[in-house]
C-alpha cells in the first residue's frame, strides 16, 4: 500500500501479485455481479468493488485497476481543492 501526494492529486495504491488475473478480468473488475476469482469456494455477489467506485464518484474521486508485471493494482485519486 502507498499513500502520496502529486502535484494536483492525493494517490492512494494497493498492489497485489496475481498469477491468474487476465487483462479481462480487469476490464471487467468494476461491473455488477463480476466474480473474476474462480478458486475461492464462498459465493460472491461481486458487488464490492461496483459499490466502491460508484462511492469514489460520490467522494469527487475515481477507483481504477491496472494489471502490470504480474501485480493487480488498485488507485484511488482524488484531485486537490485549489
């Protein structure tokens, strides 16, 4: 996890190494009702991560997920008040 501050931007990172996420599963990390994660026995609604974001919205800020060198990334930005 990384907290920083940029120049017109608060960042707030959690990276996770993942050898079975796809570029698809990211694509689609976001959508009602995805459940990307196929090893887990519990039943998922797959409502989490469309909830969290439709809460960054409403905190003026945006949630995004990137796959990169085998690492699941997800940032939460919120821009500065000038």
């Amino acid at each position: 996890m990384s907290l920083k501050e940029e120049s017109s931007s608060i960042v707030f990172t959690i990276r996770n190494k993942t050898d079975v996420m796809t570029e698809q599963d990211v694509e689609r990390i976001f959508d009602r009702f995805y459940t990307g994660d196929t090893a887990r026995n519990k039943k998922g609604t797959g409502l989490g991560l469309s909830i969290s974001q439709s809460l960054m919205k409403k905190m003026n800020g945006e949630l995004f997920a990137t796959l990169k060198n085998h690492q699941f990334i997800m940032t939460c930005q919120w821009k500065k008040r000038t």
